[in-house]
C-alpha cells in the first residue's frame, strides 16, 4: 500500500509538471491533445508497472474475466444512461485484490465495453476516471469504515459524482473555445442527475451483491493463492 501510494505521489508530480507544459499548447488550442497525453502518462505506467511484476498465468486471466465482466455489464444498461454494474465490480476487485488490480480492471473494462459502445477521444478519459475507482479502493480497503457495508455505499456514492466530474472535464477541454463560467457551471448542472443515478446504482449493487462477491473472490484468492 505504501508503494502504491508512493507511486501515485510521483504521478502527481508528473501531472502538474504536464500542466505547467501544456500552458505552452494553449496557444495552438491543442487542449484536447495535451490532456490525452497527461492521460496516456498516468495511465500507461500502470499497465508497465504491472508488466514487471512476476504474475502468474492464472492471475491474468482472473483479472480479465473481472474486466470483461465488468465490460459485458454496461451493455444490457445503455439504454439507462449511468446506470451499470460496472463500478461494483471495479470496486469489489480492488477492494479484494488491490490498487493495481483495480486499475487494470477498471481500464480494461472501459477500453473492452466501448468496442461495443463506441470508442472515441472520450476512451482514455473513461479508462483514467475507472482506473482510478479502482486504485482508491484498493488504497481504503483496510480502513475501517471500508469493513462495513455503509461505508462500502457511502464510497461508491461519492465516486458516482467523481467519475461524472471527471468526464464533464472531457466535454470542456473538447469544447474549449465555447469555455466561460455560464458553460463550465452549465455543464456540471446538466450533470447531476446522471451523476445520481450512477452513485444511487453503486449503491444498490453494493448493498446488495458485495457481501456475497467478497466471500467468493476471497475464497478464489485464499484457494488459488492469487494477487496476495
């Protein structure tokens, strides 16, 4: 966890020494290029680091099933927009299996889902906003408001308006020529209720299949020695 943490300290760092960069771009209105390489620095490190790591062939394929779950679980839900089983399963493998674990299923599964959705500019800004679910419930999975089932909803509430802010950053930066205050509050009013609906969903899915996922994927873990 230490390690984790460390990392994601020197990500920032990284994050903030890109933005003072991309002041330069600004003046060739490249913002939407700039922020999908701040994007694509934070995000790669992870798969690499992953990469390096001594995983054994079962891992793998753990961690895929979870992605693709978790991909195969927004289609049935497209027609109710933010409404998905996505962000459960992200949670529960980074609370189980840990931060990078989390991160990898929540990208994975975002990149795998909008081959059936859709791809676009928007992709990475989803596969960022997931991963990042996933990291901090890997990085609070032994805190002790995150043992009980409160706490698990009360978290998967608040990320429900996280990853809605973080994709209406990607709906500005591509329309930044229109930015002003009346557009920047418009857009993250316009939002809300879509926003609700995503944490009101993580919320019943935890509420109700958490208790149950953990005890499987805890048993799989202890069984098959995986990802401890």
């Amino acid at each position: 966890m230490e390690r984790s943490r460390n990392y994601l300290v020197a990500i920032s760092i990284v994050l903030l020494l890109l933005l003072v960069v991309s002041i330069v771009f600004f003046h060739y209105k490249a913002y939407l290029l700039v922020s999908l390489i701040m994007i694509a620095c934070i995000t790669i490190p992870f798969f690499v680091r992953f990469e390096w790591r001594e995983v054994a062939g079962r891992e793998i394929v753990l961690l895929a099933m979870l992605a693709a779950i978790a991909a195969v679980g927004r289609v049935p839900f497209a027609g109710l927009p933010s409404v998905q089983p996505t962000s459960f399963i992200i949670i529960m493998a980074g609370l189980v299996f840990g931060a990078e674990s989390g991160f990898l299923v929540g990208a994975a599964a975002a990149l795998v889902s909008n081959f059936f959705l859709g791809q676009g500019p928007w992709t990475p800004w989803q596969m960022y906003a997931w991963g990042m679910m996933g990291v901090s419930a890997g990085l609070l999975r032994n805190a002790w408001w995150m043992k009980s089932i409160w706490g698990k909803c009360i978290f998967g509430f608040v990320w429900g308006y996280l990853f809605g802010w973080f994709m209406n950053m990607w709906i500005i930066v591509s329309n930044v020529e229109a930015l002003s205050w009346e557009y920047f509050l418009g857009i993250y009013v316009s939002s809300i209720y879509f926003d609700l609906a995503h944490g009101l969903s993580n919320v019943f899915f935890l509420a109700v299949f958490s208790a149950s996922w953990i005890k499987i994927l805890q048993r799989v873990q202890r069984k098959y020695g995986l990802l401890v």
